[in-house]
C-alpha cells in the first residue's frame, strides 16, 4: 500500500494556516501535463512552492516564483500518483492534494 506522509509541526506546519494561503486553487484536479495555481490575492509576491509524491519524498519545487493571480506549473514530467503541493510564503503555509493521471 502506499503511505502518504503527513506534514506536520517539524516542517514547519503548526496547522493554522493563514486565511488568503488557504485559498489557493488547485486545477484541474486530476491533472495531466499542467497544474493551474489561482492565488487568492492580485498583487505580486514572492512564494515558494514544494511537491511531494505519496512518499513523501520532494519531487519537485521552486523558491522563487514571483506569483501574480493565476500561473501553471509543468508537470508532464511527474509520474502518474497522488501528490502533496505546499506553499510558502511570508504570510505562512498551506497544502493541498492533487492527483497526476
């Protein structure tokens, strides 16, 4: 069976997650070759985002993403599976599940 690991207060996740970050959209869900972020505020800022696969291992990121409303993120290159997307910024962290057909 596959496990999914569950990020916790040792990554830096307490849980509470701050209102804006936690409105992210996350589409299509399942996705194929495209991942479609929508941020829940219009001006430009700097996030951060990590993706894990059901291992828990960090399959692929970006530190420096200057995100305006809407951008994409290619993942033709991820392997069909469940994954975890996390998002940092300086407001503070959120994640959601996404699955790659």
């Amino acid at each position: 069976s596959t496990e999914v690991q569950y990020i916790g207060p040792e990554d830096g996740f307490d849980g509470i997650e701050d209102a804006t970050l936690n409105d992210i959209l996350v589409y299509p869900n399942p996705a194929n070759d495209k991942l479609n972020i929508t941020l829940p505020y219009s001006e430009y800022r700097n996030l951060e985002y990590q993706i894990f696969n059901a291992k828990g291992m960090l399959v692929m990121q970006n530190n420096t993403v200057n995100a305006g409303e809407v951008f994409s993120i290619n993942i033709s290159e991820l392997p069909a599976g469940a994954y975890i997307i996390k998002f940092i910024d300086n407001d503070g962290v959120s994640t959601k599940k996404f699955i790659v057909e």
